[in-house]
C-alpha cells in the first residue's frame, strides 16, 4: 500500500537522467525539495553502454558535434591549401583516436555531471526504475532492488533507435547508439534513414573518408520544409553521397569475410537489388522507453510508446508528469528537454506559473553544408494560412570564404516565409550554410519577438557575413525573379 500523504522518502523521484531529468531534478533541489533521480542505461545489442547524462552527452548531440566538427576540419584542411597553408594532401583520419578523443570528452562530462548531483545534494541512484504503485518506484540496482516513494514523479526516461523488423538487423546493423565508440572503423557503410540523424551521420562519415551510403524510404527530412530538406540531400550527393530513394532493406547477412550483404527493395518497381557493406547503420527512429517503467502500476496511459502530457506536463494522473522525448508530439531536442524540465521544477516547488512554449524552436540539422531554420515551413505556412496570405522572400548566397578554395555555392540559400499583407510577420527562417545553427540562434529570438520583413529588412548586416543574408533578402519567389546574386558587396 502507499504511504500515507507526505510521509514519502522524496518530495520528487526523477526517472532518467538525460537533459530532461537532470534539468528537473536540479531545479526542484535548488527548490529546496527532496529529490532522487534514477538514471540506467541498457546495453545495445552489441553490448555498448555509456554513463549518467542520457542521449545528448552519450549518444547524441554532443559525439554527433564532435565528429561533425572533425568532418569539417579534414575540410577546412584542404581549404587551407588554397589559402597559401603548405598542407600534405594525403591527410587521413584516425578513427580509433577520434573515438578515443570524443569518448574521453563523454568521460569527463558524466564525471562533471555525478560530481553537479552531489554537490547540489539530488540523490543519484544508478538504477532501473518501474512503479509499484503510483507513489512507490522499484529500482533494480547492480546490487539488488530498493523502494522508493514519493510525493511526485517526473517521467523522463527519454528514447532509443528502432530496428527495422528484417531478418539480421539486430545481429549484424548498429545505430546511433554505437557509433562513436564504435572499435573499428566504419568503412563503408549504409545508412537507413533520411530523419536528420541518418543525413548527419552519412554527412560527417563522408568527411571523415568513408563510404556512405543513404537509403530513403520515402521522403528525405520528414517534417521539415520540403525545398530545404531537397536542397540539403542534393548537397550532400553533389559531395559524393549516394541515395537510395524509395528503397526499404529486406534482409543482411554476414557474409564469409565478415561483410554485410544487403538486399533491398525499391517500394516502386518491386525491384529487389543487393549491395556489400562493412556497416549497416539503423537510424530509422527512436522509441520511447515505456515498456520497463510499469507504467498500468501507477495508472498511467501510454499512447504510441509516448506519453501524453496536457500544458503543464502532468500525465493522466496527477502528481505524475513527463518531461523530454518520452513525451508525445513534442520536438526531440535537449534544449526543449532541459527547459521545460527547469519550468515544470519551478512550478510544482517555486510557485511558478510559467508554462513551456513548444513553438518556434529552432533547430539545425548538422549534414556538411548545415541546415537550420525557426518558425514555419513553407508549405506548413501555406497550409495554415492559405497560399494567398504568403510570401516567401529567397536568395542564393556566396559565402566570401568559399571563393578561393572554389567551393561549391550552389546549394547556399536563404529564405523567409512570411505573411503577405499587413505587417508581414515572419512565420519562418530557412539557412543552408555554414555555422547554420550559430546563425539561426539570434534569430529565433528575433522570430518570437514578433519580426516583420520590414524590421529584418530595416537591420543593417554584418559584412562579410552569411548571416547578412537575412536582411539582404529582397526577392520573392511569387515575382518569378532569379534568386542567384550578382555581386557580394552592392
Ligand atoms: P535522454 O537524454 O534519452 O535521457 C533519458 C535517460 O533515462 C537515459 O539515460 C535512459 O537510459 C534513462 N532511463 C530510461 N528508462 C529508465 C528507467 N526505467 N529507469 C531509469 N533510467 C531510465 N538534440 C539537440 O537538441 N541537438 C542535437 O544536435 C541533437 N543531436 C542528436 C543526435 C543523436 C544521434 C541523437 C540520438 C539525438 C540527438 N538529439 C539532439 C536529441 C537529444 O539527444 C534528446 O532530445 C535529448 O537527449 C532528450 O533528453 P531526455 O532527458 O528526454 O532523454
Ligand atoms: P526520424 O526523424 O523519425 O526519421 C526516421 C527515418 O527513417 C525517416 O526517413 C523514415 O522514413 C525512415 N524509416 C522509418 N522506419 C523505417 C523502416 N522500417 N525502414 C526504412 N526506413 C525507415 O528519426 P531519426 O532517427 O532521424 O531521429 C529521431 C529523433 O531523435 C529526431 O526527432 C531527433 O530529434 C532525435 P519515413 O519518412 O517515415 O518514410
């Protein structure tokens, strides 16, 4: 039976210590609460495991940066030759030590992260938690079981990559999730998926010289503003990057010399092709970790491996709540985890009232020429406010740094998306370029203040910039006039 009311161990229990979690528990601390928070992570298939800090730190954004980061320098040192650097042109990657250097770095955050716990007096319990009943929580230990109650719970035990149901997937394909400690290196390798792990990961594989491959099942950047995502794959095939459209994989086997025979459909023409690879790459989505929490324990509904929250993050019963990718219908990124975690801490500890704002979030997506946007796409705009009411203002752009290395320009390209009348509010920003996300950022504050075109074409630019190109734009794609410029600096 449940204690009776506030005779708990904890005033919160927190399950899963990601962004979300984390975020959350610290707050509720600083709050001055009484808070546990349980974090445990699964192996993969092929036995990799990882400490306290969730997805981002681990297997997520901050590995993803690292290697996209080291993408981009094998780049930039190509560049430098053209800029009068005397570089030797057979420069090759180290995987094992770019591995080494990126797992050591997850090291000393999950060392930063157990260190912050304990000063800040949250109870860190390395543990898998499932409810008892809806204020009791089991937590499986390396060492045994404990029981803990609570007044509340913060449900936030985020996702992981899904496998496709075919025969080998599980024995022979990895994911995100092995990657970047993976203990050889990747060779070629296909990608199944076009979400923005798979086109990221293809991305900085490609840079680092191996030989990705990405297959699409049906359309690239699902959920994303179509021209854009079409723009960011035809940059990455123009840098050697092959797709697949409209293939789904049937089956891999391991072949004699340890290769990954691939056979594959295309869902057009019925036809069925085959093609060897050293890695099969599954980034076909993530599932939400419902499945050991014993979530019909504490009466909590579950809708498709999610959780449904109202605007106060509460579940279907009360003093239960979720925060971070568990929850249904809500962009997956960290920052939106750690705010609304922080926002829901504030609220049930510090009488805040303040609510998280889904809307608006920025996002970028890391593929070698990087794409990010805020607000609306196109045809969401469109879709909401009638094709009449919208007006898209685009250009083409040449970064100044691309001219003496001769990189390609032809897939730099902004646009806004705004109302067509009336004081020409801006629903959405697109960037496809360099540094996107760091060029996006400010502007996303700029969006949820409320820009007009007339305000961003009233900013005066930092020249020589990209980021300029946001108030440079004059075009509208309505007037049919050629977005490609003639001049940088007029
Ligand atoms: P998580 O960080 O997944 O944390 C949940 C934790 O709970 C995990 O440690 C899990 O093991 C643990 N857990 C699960 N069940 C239990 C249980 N029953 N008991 C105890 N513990 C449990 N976002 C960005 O903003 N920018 C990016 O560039 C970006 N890149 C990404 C790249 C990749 C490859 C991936 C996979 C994700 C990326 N994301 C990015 C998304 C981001 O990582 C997630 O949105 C974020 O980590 C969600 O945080 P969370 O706290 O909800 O879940
Ligand atoms: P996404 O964004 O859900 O994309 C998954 C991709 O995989 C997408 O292109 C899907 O195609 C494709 N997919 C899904 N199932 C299959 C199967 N069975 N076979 C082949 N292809 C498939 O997932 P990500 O992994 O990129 O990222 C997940 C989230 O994690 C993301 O929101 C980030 O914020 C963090 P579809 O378009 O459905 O046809």
């Amino acid at each position: 039976m449940a204690p009776a009311q506030g005779n708990y161990d904890y005033d919160l229990v927190v399950i899963g210590g990601g962004s979300a979690g984390l975020a959350c528990a610290k707050e509720a601390v600083t709050n001055g609460a009484r808070v546990a928070c349980l974090d445990f992570v699964k192996p993969t298939p092929i036995g990799t495991k990882w400490g306290v800090g969730g997805t981002c730190v681990n297997v997520g954004c901050i590995p993803k940066k690292l290697m996209h980061q080291a993408s981009l320098l094998g780049e930039a040192v190509h560049e430098a030759a053209a800029y009068g650097w005397n570089v030797d042109d057979k420069i090759k990657p180290d995987w094992s030590k770019l591995v080494s250097s990126v797992q050591n770095h997850i090291k000393s955050v999950n060392w930063v992260t157990r260190v912050d716990l304990r000063d800040k007096k949250v109870e860190y319990i390395n543990g898998l938690g499932s409810f008892v009943d809806s204020h009791t929580l089991l937590a499986k230990l390396k060492s045994g079981e404990r029981t803990i109650t609570a007044q509340s719970f913060v449900i936030a035990v985020g996702g992981r990559p899904r496998y496709p149901e075919i025969p080998g997937a599980v024995e022979y394909g990895i994911t995100s999730d092995d990657l970047f400690s993976l203990d050889h290196e990747p060779g070629k390798t296909l990608v199944v998926g076009a979400g923005y792990i798979g086109l990221e990961c293809a991305g900085f594989l490609k840079g680092l010289g191996y030989e990705p491959t990405v297959m699409v099942r049906s359309i690239v950047l699902r959920g994303f503003d179509q021209q854009m995502a079409e723009l960011v794959a035809a940059s990455m095939e123009e840098r050697g990057i092959p797709f697949l459209r409209k293939t789904v994989p049937l089956s891999v086997e391991k072949q004699e010399d340890g290769r990954l025979l691939v056979k594959y459909e295309n869902t057009e023409t019925g036809e069925v092709s085959e093609d060897v690879f050293d890695t099969v790459l599954w980034a076909i989505g993530r599932k939400g970790l419902v499945d050991d929490l014993n979530l019909p324990n504490a009466g909590v509904l579950v809708h498709k491996d999610k959780i449904q929250v109202d605007s106060l993050e509460t579940t279907n019963v009360g003093h239960i709540y979720a925060v971070g990718d568990i929850i249904y219908g809500k962009p997956e990124l960290t920052p939106v985890a750690v705010l609304a975690g922080r926002l829901l801490a504030r609220r049930l500890f510090a009488n805040a009232t303040q609510r998280m704002d889904y809307a608006d979030v920025a996002t970028t997506v890391f593929t070698p020429l990087e794409y990010a946007c805020v607000g609306l796409s196109e045809e969401d705009a469109i879709k909401t406010y009638g094709e009449e009411e919208v007006e898209v203002y685009h250009g083409y752009y040449k970064p100044t740094e691309f001219f003496i290395p001769q990189k390609s320009v032809r897939y730099c390209y902004v646009k806004a998306v705004a109302e067509r009348n009336g004081q020409q509010r801006v629903y959405g920003l697109h960037y496809l370029g360099p540094s996107a996300g760091e060029v996006i950022q400010g502007f996303a504050a700029a969006l949820k203040s409320g820009l007009t075109v007339h305000t961003l074409m009233n900013t005066v630019g930092i020249h020589p910039t990209t980021a300029e190109e946001f108030t440079r734009l004059s075009i509208t794609k309505r007037s049919g006039l050629d977005p490609t410029p003639a001049s940088c600096c007029s």
